[in-house]
C-alpha cells in the first residue's frame, strides 16, 4: 500500500513543525489497514519526522530511507578511519542534520560532505533521461566538487536519484562507492521482515494499491518510471478526509 501525499508535497521547504503533524496524519491513514511495517520513502519526511514516531505507533514497525542509507554508506565507506562520504539531498533533508546523525551513529570518524541538490527532483519529475544534457550538467556541478575532494561513498540521498545512478557513477569513477538510498531502503525494509518472522511465504508475486491525496496527471508516468512497470489507478483521498475513510471503503471504491 502506497500512500502519496500530492495534495500538500513537496516537503523541502516546509517547517519540521508542519511535516511532523503531516507525517503522523498519513500514518494514521496507513495504521487502517493493519500493516506489519510502514517504511517512510521520502527522505524529507524520514529526516525531520521519524525520531518522534515510534513512540506513538507501537502495534507495527516503523523505519525511515534515511537509516537505511546511513548504514549501507557506512558499509561501504571502507576500513578507513575517517572515510569521506558526500550525502546529495533535498535541502530540508540536508538542514535536518539526519544523516550526519544516522552516519556518526555508525563511524564516529567519518567526515561529511553535504549538498542540497534541489535540482535534480525537478528534473526527475520532469522526466529527463540520463544523456539530457541538462541533467548531466547538473549532476556534474554537484558531484565533481565530491569527488575534487576524495569522497569514497556518495550517496543519492533522494528516491528521484535513482534514476540517475548510472550517470551518477560514470561521473564520480569506479573508485567512488553509489549508494542509492531507494534501493538500501528496500533491502533494509525486507531485512526487517525477514528478522521478525513477517517475510510473506508461497506466492512471491504481490500488488500495488496507490493512495494519493491529489490526482495527479502525470503519477502513472512517473510510476512506471520508478518501477518499471504500471500500477491501477490510484484512489484518491482529498487531505480532509484522511483517516475518516475505513480500508474497506478504500478497498470497494478503488
């Protein structure tokens, strides 16, 4: 179950005040459908919002992109003692201080680079390919400087990024580890379920329900870019009528 709110996103320049209340509004809405983990994607909302969740969801796990990025940087950052890793991000995410957090947590001698990159979601969204010319200079003033400087990891600290991981790597060198925050994501939420017995069994095959709080014509574009193949069309709940409507009703309407 996927849960967008294009009603009110995008986050990076709204207060952390204003993206907890929101953050904890759309878990709410999820908290209906009983899951058994909630991961927040988006790199703004797991960097201002996640700390101040878990106290108040405790009937499922919560984890954040931002974590789950951290560690596979951290882990690929070598044996070094004071590895250079470069985070590129959304500005809120940058001033949130999250990763430097997430990652000192992990090796208290690395040292950081951060750059908000707030180019390279609009570009994404605008659904520029990796040879747009564009695009790749956009990702050269804001990776060149990094590697200039001898990063060993830089991580795409944006679900958006991914789209550009392979310009992103030809860019900075074989020597310079990627870490796709989408991607260790992932690999982190099935960990979770996997550790806790939760791993779904039998059939591996399984669905996609798109929630949104704003039709979006351009979501199924940007759907199959991201997943590489489509999804049904999203129910659409307006913000007011978050968590008023039960998953059943969701369920018959969609």
């Amino acid at each position: 179950m996927y849960l967008g709110d294009t009603g009110r996103g995008p986050y990076a320049n709204k207060s952390e005040l204003l993206i907890g209340e929101y953050v904890t509004g759309l878990i709410e809405q999820l908290r209906l459908f009983a899951p058994k983990h909630v991961v927040i994607g988006c790199n703004v909302m797991a960097a201002v919002a996640l700390g101040g969740l878990r106290g108040k969801f405790v009937d499922f796990g919560i984890s954040g992109i931002v974590d789950a990025a951290a560690r596979a940087a951290t882990e690929r950052a070598g044996q070094g003692r004071t590895p250079l890793i470069g985070v590129v991000a959304p500005e809120a995410t940058i001033r949130s201080k999250a990763y430097e957090r997430a990652i000192h947590r992990r090796r208290h001698h690395a040292r950081m680079l951060l750059r908000p990159a707030p180019l390279l979601d609009a570009l994404a969204e605008e659904g520029r390919e990796e040879d747009d010319v564009l695009l790749r200079l956009a990702l050269r003033q804001y990776i060149n400087p990094m590697v200039a400087r001898g990063a060993n990891v830089i991580v795409l600290g944006s679900g958006w990024h991914s789209l550009f991981k392979r310009q992103v790597q030809r860019i900075a060198g074989d020597g310079v580890a990627i870490v796709d925050s989408a991607e260790s994501c992932a690999q982190d939420v099935a960990r979770r379920l996997l550790a806790n017995g939760l791993m779904r069994g039998g059939d591996p095959s399984g669905a996609v329900h798109c929630l949104l709080t704003d039709e979006t014509p351009r979501f199924a574009f940007l759907a199959r870019r991201l997943l590489g193949f489509d999804v049904e069309s999203p129910k659409v709940i307006a913000v007011n009528d978050l968590y008023r409507e039960s998953a059943e009703q969701i369920r018959v309407s969609a």
